[in-house]
C-alpha cells in the first residue's frame, strides 16, 4: 500500500472483524488471537478518531506518525494536535497471557470501563467503548457532529 512516497513494509489489510473483551481490575486487556500474528512483543496505542484508541505494530505505527507529523508545518493548531497526540502515545508490552495495559489517561480519554471491543480497520486495531460503538453506528452518515463547525 503506498501512503504518500512511503510503502508499508507489509501488506496494510491485516486486521478485520471485531472482539468483544473485558478489562481487569489492573487495566489490562487480552488482545484477540487473530490480531496477535501481526505484533511482535508491543504494539503502539494512541488516541484515535472518534472517540476511540488505535493499535498500532511497529512498521504501521511508523507510517502515522510520519502522517501525524506532517501537522508540524499547518500553523499552531495543528502543532498543538500533533502534540496532544504524541504526548498520549504509549508502547504497550504483551505479556505471556498475551494482555496488554491500558494506561488510566487513554481509558478515560475513549471512556474504556469494563468492557472494550477490538475492531480491525485494516491497518490498525481499535479498541472502543461498546457504548460509543453503538452509538457511532446509530449516527446516520453524514450526521453533524456536535461542538463541530464545519469540514
């Protein structure tokens, strides 16, 4: 897949399908068995659109962030969401279990309590409130977005 003049190093069509999972009383969470083959022993979990955290492997994660840090150049607002983003970035260890942590900040800011459901988009995993999933997909296309002015 070509993202601008980069090519990911794999194919970007691995993840698909979601995975309802349950948090434990540490704020750790298993990651589902058919999305583990594409990590190795970490992941990178960063604020995602919409309400959600994303799950990136390493070779995927390099190509957002190339793609986050282009907002350097758009003015200071776009710098200040670079920063909001980078600053929330965490590289999560898998351990034996195959459970990941979920920091405090990055389950509050996706509104993650006991439940959290895997969603493959592709090139990344997505972890999202079953709330705000259900809610996002009674939402028709096209719907405003509140506290939202224009494109």
């Amino acid at each position: 897949m070509i993202v601008g003049t980069k090519a990911a190093v794999t194919p970007s069509f691995k993840f698909v399908g979601n995975f309802p999972r349950s948090l434990d009383a540490k704020g750790r969470v298993i990651l589902p068995s058919r999305m583990r083959a594409h990590f190795q022993e970490h992941g990178y979990l960063t604020p995602g659109a919409d309400g959600c955290l994303a799950l990136w492997p390493e070779e995927e994660f390099e190509l957002e962030a190339e793609r986050q840090h282009e907002k350097d150049a758009r003015g200071a607002e776009a710098r200040n969401d670079l920063r909001d983003w980078a600053a929330l970035v965490t590289r999560v260890e898998f351990d034996r279990q195959n459970r990941m942590p979920v920091p405090s900040e990055l389950r509050a800011l996706a509104k993650l309590e006991q439940e959290v459901l895997f969603v493959g988009v592709l090139d990344r995993v997505e972890l999202w409130s079953p709330a705000r999933w259900s809610a996002r997909r009674a939402e028709p296309v096209g719907a405003p977005v509140a506290g939202k002015v224009g494109p």
